[in-house]
C-alpha cells in the first residue's frame, strides 16, 4: 500500500507537469491550428537558458531568465515561420515545425554535448514523510507550481481581454478579424505563453530525482503530447486530465514493472501511448475535444 501511495503521488505530480507541456500543446493548436512539434525544443531551449543563467542570477533569475528566453524564442518562430503561412493548410505548418524542431534540437544538441547540468534549486534531495510514505520535496513542488501556473492561466484564459481573444479567434477566425480582433498578436502570444510553460516543466523535469539536464530532456515533450491527444487536442481544459493520465500511467506501469514484465521491458514508457490509442478508439476528438458537426 505504500508503495502504491508513493508511485501515486509521483503519477500525480508527473502529471501535472505534463499538463503544463500539454497546455502548450493545446492553446498553439487553439490559436493557429497548428499541431506544434517543436514544444521539444522550447522545452529544451527555455531548461539550458536557465541552468546557465543561474551561474550569475542565481536559481530565481536563472528560471525568469529560461521562461523569458523559451517565451522570446516561441514568439520569434510564430513571427518568422508560422505567420509567413497563414491561412495554409495546416497539415503541412506541422511538418515545418518538425524541421524546425530538428533544426533547434541539434544546436541545442550541440551546445549542450555530453554533459548534465544541474539547477541549485532550494529542495535540493530533501523528502517529505508522512507516516510511511516518503516522497521527494521536489514532487510536491512541482505539483503546487503546475497547480499554480494553471490556475492563473484558466483564469486569464477566463476572464481577461487576452483570453476573449484567444477563445474568439478558436471558435472562428475570419469571424474574430472582422471583429478587430488582431489574430497575429494572439498567434504570438500563445507562442510565447507555451514557451514559457514548457520552460517551468523543464526544470522540474531537471531537478532530483532525476539526474539533470542534458540534450535528451526535450524529448520528454513527446510523452507529454499523449496527453493533449487523450484529452483533446482542443481542450485546456482535457489536457490537465490528460497530464494526470498520462502521469499516472506512466508511474504506476514504471513503479510494478516485474509485476508486468510478461508485457516486456520498457513498457512504462509504452504505456501513455497505448492509453492514447484506447481513447481515441472510443473518442476520436479526445475526452473533452469538440466533436466536427457532420450533415447527414
């Protein structure tokens, strides 16, 4: 039962961190209808940024540093390459995000070369114990920050201009423009907000238990796009659901894998991906995706 208590709350705050990167996910896709590959280089883009600007700001100016470079760098890709294509069919801006992302992924790749890097962050290896479960202080955290960083954007996405914006130029564009809305701004600024997200998951995806930061911690983006898949890839409000599944999935099929090890070695990592394709044989859109009127 411990063990059972310890790998769900891992799952949990695995998950939430996933939210974060789905999120990223979900608003790109809300705003421009793009499916963004290249959330794997921002997410790697916004961690480097900051585990090298702590040498001088210290771990708070590091992180501000990444979200800032990681939200700078999504601004500048929907500037530069998104909005030279819109109004294109969007299938074929996807496969320019994957040579974008390929692009990012080798000079980051590069930079960064063998080594791992580090964050002073203040949880360091410290746990948290409660009765007989223990659990690292860095989990917990993650969980609050991403429980935090959600609520706010819900409740920007909400309540203020920028989010009537948002919701109006998803629900239609052409409508939004001839309203005044300026789509290109809210193109950018969901760039530069998914940026930012994915720069926060890529420190707690960096800090203990894990080893650190190196040119692989991107790819984690990958995992997470499961998650804005399974709770509809035009739902913020399915892609926390989707975080927390596919966070879970991942913990509890990791945490009993000999209990398992009949389904092979690594399945852990198999897991979102097979949960993926079970929903989408139920709900192609996702759990809480929009369902396209047909006529009949």
């Amino acid at each position: 039962m411990t063990t059972f208590l310890e790998l769900l709350i891992s799952g949990v705050s695995l998950g939430s961190v996933y939210a974060l990167i789905a999120l990223g996910f979900v608003i790109i896709y809300k705003s421009t209808e793009v499916v963004n590959f290249a959330h794997a280089s921002l997410l790697l883009a916004g961690g480097y940024i900051a585990v090298r600007a702590q040498e001088s700001l210290g771990f708070w100016g590091g992180l501000l540093a990444g979200v800032a470079g990681a939200a700078l760098l999504g601004t500048l890709l929907e500037t530069l390459v998104i909005r030279r294509y819109r109004g294109a069919d969007p299938a074929p801006l996807a496969i320019v995000t994957i040579g974008v992302d390929i692009v990012l992924l080798t000079e980051l790749g590069r930079r960064i070369g063998p080594d791992i890097f580090t964050f002073e962050d203040p949880w360091g290896n410290a746990l948290l114990t409660a009765g007989s479960v223990t659990v690292p202080q860095t989990r917990v955290a993650a969980f609050l920050a991403a429980a935090l960083l959600i609520a706010v954007f819900l409740a920007a996405f909400r309540w203020t201009p920028w989010g009537l914006s948002m919701r109006a130029a998803a629900e239609n564009r052409e409508t939004a423009a001839l309203m005044g809305i300026r789509l290109g701004r809210v193109s950018a600024s969901a760039w530069a907000v998914a940026g930012a997200l994915a720069a926060v998951a890529a420190l707690f995806l960096s800090v203990f238990p894990t080893s650190g930061l190196d040119r692989d911690t991107g790819q984690v983006a990958l995992a997470a796009f499961p998650a804005a898949i399974i709770g509809g890839l035009d739902s913020t409000t399915g892609a926390l659901a989707g975080g927390l599944i596919v966070g879970l999935t991942e913990a509890l099929t990791t945490g009993y894998a000999d209990e398992l090890a009949f389904l092979g070695s690594g399945f852990g990592e198999l897991a979102p991906y097979v949960v993926m394709v079970l929903v989408l044989l139920a709900r192609p859109s996702g759990l809480f995706g929009m369902r396209e009127p047909s006529r009949v």
